[in-house]
C-alpha cells in the first residue's frame, strides 16, 4: 500500500513542534510496512504562510498575506499530483487539503483536528462537499465527529494522536506542584489558570505564545524531551482550554502517570474520565479550577489513585501502537 499524505504543518528538523504529531503518525505507519510520501511545506513553496503560528494564525496576524494565499495552494496542488500519481490512498490533514485531495482523482480520507472545523462553519456548503466525498472523515475526538457530521460526512472514525508511554514514572516533587504545558495564548485558558493559583500553590508553566508578557515567570518554549521531566515532577497537569480538538499535553500527562484538571470540551472530554483519570471543570470557571487543584494537592492517595488509572487509560487507548491499528484499519477500510 502506498499513502500520499497531505500537510501544511511539518516538522522541519528533530526539535520542531510544528506538524510533530503528523510526522509521528506518519513514522508508526511506515513501521507497519505502508511507504509513505509526505506531501509538505518543506517539499513545495509555502511564501512564509506555512510556519510559525500556522497558516490561520499567520493570516489572522497579518491579513495582507492572504495575497499570497493561492500561490502556496498552487505550489501545493502541483506537489500533491506528482506524488499521488501512483499512491492507493490520499489522507488529507485538515478540511482545506481535503479540497485539493478530492481533485487527485484517488481515493481520499480527511483528518479533522479542530481548527479546520471552526472555519468550516463559515463555509458549510464546500465542508460538505468535501466530506461527502472522502471515503472517511478521521477525527481527533468525539466532538469533532459530531461536528463532521452536522457538516455531511458519510463515514467517520475517531482517531486522535498517539502518545509515548514511557517504561516508568519519576517521583513528584516537594511540595506539590501544577504543571501548565502549552501555547500562552487565550483559548488555552492560562489566564484562568493564573487567576486560580494563590500564594500556596506552585506553579511550573512551560510555553510562549501571545500572552508570554501576562504570565510572569513563563519558561517559555520547552522542547518536547525536556517536557518528560516536568510532567515527572509535576503532581498535577491543568489543562483549563476553552476549546480543545483532542489535548495532547493532557494525553501525555496521563501516560505520565499525572491526573489532569481540565476543561470539559471538546477533545479533553474523551481523555479525562472524571474523578477516575481526572477532573473536569467548566470552562472559564476559576473557582471551580481552583478548588478541583487545590483538592488534589492536598489528597495524596487521590492523586496516586487519579495518576495510575490515568495511565492504564493511555497504555490502552494512547498509545502509538493503538492508534496506529485504528488508522491501518481505517485506510484498509477506505480502499475497500
């Protein structure tokens, strides 16, 4: 079986974050046997669009951009017809590549992480044309499937990004701290975060973004090897977003062994099995953020008892191994 895979986001080099979850599924299917040909910004020219804060982000930041727009798309275009000339399947990452995925005149199945469905909104009658005629519309988590849906997918799989789940977990640290790893930006609620810790609570926040200069004492970007460490440490993850496509700090952390206070929304809702793996608490609530942390920092059984189901929970359904079964399935599924 040979998989064209389509991307606007790939890591350019070991320590890129950029597209790191696209390029880890892509390196376990290849494992298994399927050659692959990755169909990316570093392989076409993207006019500065591609990297950085993503295309969206790119363009919300500097509108003026959106000129160049249809240049990287050709570029895009071109690149995708040479390599899936004689590719089996085509799988698309986000909802735009879609479009051009169903123009290749091959078998087709469209990954949803999120993003791509907010602005589907904006335009429901092209979603819909392009999900109706992928063969499956892949989805990180159970909101977006429905989502998928509403917008006229025919077949559709849930399938989120797998995580490594390392051989052991290190000991917490004393006294108790909360760990927040992620972009500093609104949507993420670090700023509700912020306003939950008080004086007794330690607070370890990993991340930059737009908000870095309201988060006093921010350590900025973190590679993703030296995050095992501060999970390692941390006695509890916050994860308080506002919205959420599938959560990938929060599934590392549970393969961390580390019980997670998230937002019940979208993604975090299919990870965090509450007062099993973890809490959840409405989204912009502070009170209810602070008082969930402060009861797991202050319960050290719980917090063992929350920590261990929630990495039997990923070594089940995280895993690299796991995920990379379903999306085999659902390629097989496709083709046929």
């Amino acid at each position: 079986m040979k998989v064209a895979v389509l991307t606007t986001s790939y890591p350019r080099t070991p320590e890129d974050v950029a597209g790191r979850f696209v390029a880890d599924a892509v390196e376990h299917v290849r494992r298994r046997g399927v050659e692959v040909e990755v169909i990316s910004p570093l392989g076409f020219r993207h006019y500065g669009i591609a990297y950085g804060s993503g295309v969206v982000g790119n363009l919300r930041r500097r509108p003026a951009r959106a000129l160049l727009l249809p240049l990287m798309l050709r570029e895009l275009r071109r690149a995708a017809r040479r390599a899936s000339r004689d590719a089996d399947l085509v799988h698309a990452h986000w909802l735009p590549l879609g479009g051009i995925a169903m123009r290749l005149g091959r078998p087709f199945v469209v990954q949803l992480w999120g993003t791509d469905v907010e602005l589907a909104r904006r335009a429901p009658w092209l979603a819909r044309r392009i999900l109706s005629r992928a063969r499956l519309t892949l989805c990180a988590s159970n909101a977006l499937a429905d989502a998928a849906r509403e917008l006229g997918a025919r077949e559709v799989r849930v399938i989120g990004s797998g995580v490594e789940v390392p051989p052991s977990v290190g000991e917490e640290a004393r006294p108790p701290e909360v760990l927040y790893a992620g972009r500093l930006s609104p949507e993420k609620g670090i700023l509700d975060l912020l306003a939950a810790s008080d004086n007794g609570m330690k607070l370890t926040i990993a991340g930059d973004g737009p908000l870095r200069d309201r988060v006093p004492g921010a350590l900025g970007f973190v590679s993703h090897d030296k995050l095992g460490p501060l999970y390692d440490r941390a006695a509890v993850v916050a994860v308080p977003s506002h919205r959420e496509g599938f959560g990938v700090v929060c599934a590392e952390a549970m393969a961390h062994g580390r019980p997670v206070v998230a937002g019940a929304v979208g993604g975090l809702l299919d990870l965090v099995v509450h007062e099993e793996t973890g809490l959840l608490v409405p989204p912009r609530d502070v009170e209810a953020l602070r008082a969930a942390l402060h009861r797991l920092l202050d319960d050290d059984e719980l917090r063992a008892r929350l920590g261990a189901n929630a990495r039997r929970r990923a070594e089940e359904k995280l895993s690299w191994d796991h995920v990379t079964d379903l999306t085999l399935q659902a390629y097989e599924e496709a083709l046929r």
